[in-house]
C-alpha cells in the first residue's frame, strides 16, 4: 500500500501514545515498538503452549489409572468437581466413599457413562400448520373484549396470528386455551362492580382495588370492565348470610384429603376452586373442592 500525503493520527498498540502515520495499516509509532510487540506476542504464545502440553501431560497420567478422585474425574474430562458430583447424585455416575471426606470414581464407570449417552443431533421440529383461525370480530365478539385487549393479550401470550386481504386471524386452540383458563368458575353467579363495592362499603376506589387484589377475589371483565364476585367480597367482609357456603381451612383440606400444601394449591388452582383470605388464612369452599376431589365412579 503506498503512503498517503495526508497524516492520520492513530495510537499505538504497545505504548498508547498517540502518534502520526502515514498509511492506515501502521499500527506502531516505531520500529521499537514494534519489535517489542512482537517479542510480546510470541512469548504469550510459548507459554500458552507450555500450559496446554503440561494439562496434556496430566491428563494422560490420568487414562492410565483405574481409580480416580473427584478433582482428577473431572480434570479427566475437563469440567468441574461440582458437575461431577451432579452426576453421581443424579445416579449417571458411580462413586465409592473411601471415607466420610473422600470418594473416587472407576474410570470403567466414567467411560460406561460417556457411552450411554453418545451425542445426538437435535432434529428441526417439524413445522406446525394451524388451520383453524378466528377473525378478530369473532374473537371480540365471543369474549366481550376490546381489539386493543385482544392485541395486548396476544402479544403478552405470544398467540400466532397471520394478516391476509386486510384482516387479522388468530389461532382458535391458542385463543380458546386462554380463556378457558382465565374463565372464572361456572358456579359464581353474582358479581358487582369496583363501584357498587365502594358505596356498600363505604371504601375509597384505591382501598377497593387494595382490598380485591389482596384477598384474591374472582374477577372477570366484559369489555374492559372489571366484575368481582359478590360472594366472595362478602366472605372477605365477614357479611355473609347462614345460607353462604362454608370453607376449609388449607390444613383441614390436607387432613381430609391427604395432600401435601403444593398438591391441594394445584388442585385449587387447575379446577379454579374458589379461595378466600382472611387474614393470613386461606378459606377453601368445600362445595367446590369436594366435588372436584370425589372419587371416580363409573356409570352403566
């Protein structure tokens, strides 16, 4: 490349100081420098060669031997003493305790371990073609929301949508799969509004909002407005007449049913069974979960 009449300034990459050049590709501002960054570069490189041939050396001394510590397994295979340790816990690879603070590994087992899972190349999924669409009126139309509500859920929900001759579709199992699960439950026929709360109760809007939100009340919306459960805000109130129904506490429904916490919470939350806070207890109605929780019989 020939020299150009006009300077550039650049900075040197082994000193750092500025200086002028007269081609682009000059990268030092002497001849020094250059020497120096090239003796630089090639010791870098013997010692990364003699580091790479010394964890070589240690690693064939290990091949050799039958037995192998933690450290030396997973110097072996060159990964961590905890990935090795996730193995053995996990049942892929066998230890032996020596003592309470020291277990070794078969290299057997270790090559054993590789062999049964050899690497498999991951397939492409195979490409789905949905078929079955609804429009947007329809979807509006069926739901009682809003177009703007539709767009915002299918952008949160990531549901899969195609645009042909000037109209939206939308897939009708993604859609309905939403809002089967963000239906409330069939049995709650009374609702009321933030507003009519408000006035029964003498609350502000914010303390309405605060109170539904905290005791976990149903809610559903009809075009972008909110409905709560009568029933529910009236449990949570403390009004509710004789004839309300009752409620498990969560212990009571673990003793009754013999469930763990996390499999009764399943149980409430995949059947959408009504709950109730008070306080810091959760109040279960026993209608709902005995029902869902009888058991099976077979009708001829």
């Amino acid at each position: 490349m020939t020299a150009s009449k006009i300077p550039i300034k650049k900075v040197c990459e082994h000193c750092k100081l500025e200086f002028v050049a007269w081609k682009t590709t000059t990268k030092y501002c002497s001849h020094q420098c250059n020497s120096r960054a090239y003796k630089s570069k090639r010791r870098e490189e013997r010692v990364q060669r003699t580091e790479i041939n010394e964890q070589e050396k240690k690693v064939k001394d290990l091949v050799d031997k039958p037995f192998l510590s933690i450290a030396e397994a997973g110097r072996l295979l060159g990964i961590s003493r905890h990935t090795i340790y996730r193995y053995i816990y996990s049942g892929r690879l066998r230890a032996y305790n020596m003592s309470s603070q020291r277990s070794i590994v078969k290299r057997e087992d270790i090559e054993q371990m590789l062999a049964e899972r050899p690497y498999e190349k991951r397939q492409p999924r195979d490409t789905i073609v949905i078929t079955d669409l609804y429009t947007t009126d329809e979807v509006c139309d069926i739901h009682n929301i809003s177009r703007s509500s539709l767009f915002a859920i299918a952008k949160r929900e990531n549901i899969p949508r195609t645009y042909n001759r000037g109209k939206t579709y939308w897939s009708k199992r993604h859609i309905d799969a939403y809002f089967a699960k963000q239906a409330p439950a069939s049995h709650i026929e009374e609702w009321c509004t933030a507003v009519e709360i408000q006035e029964r109760f003498d609350m502000t809007l914010t303390a309405v909002y605060n109170f539904v939100s905290d005791h976990n009340i149903p809610r559903k919306k009809v075009k972008g407005k909110s409905y709560y459960s009568t029933k529910h805000v009236e449990a949570a109130k403390g009004v509710l007449d004789e004839a309300a129904p009752s409620y498990y506490t969560v212990r009571e429904a673990m003793e009754k049913f013999g469930l763990t916490r996390d499999q009764l919470y399943h149980y409430t939350k995949h059947y959408n069974v009504s709950k109730v806070k008070q306080g810091r207890n959760i109040l279960i109605s026993q209608q709902e979960l005995d029902e869902v929780l009888k058991p099976p019989s077979i009708t001829r």
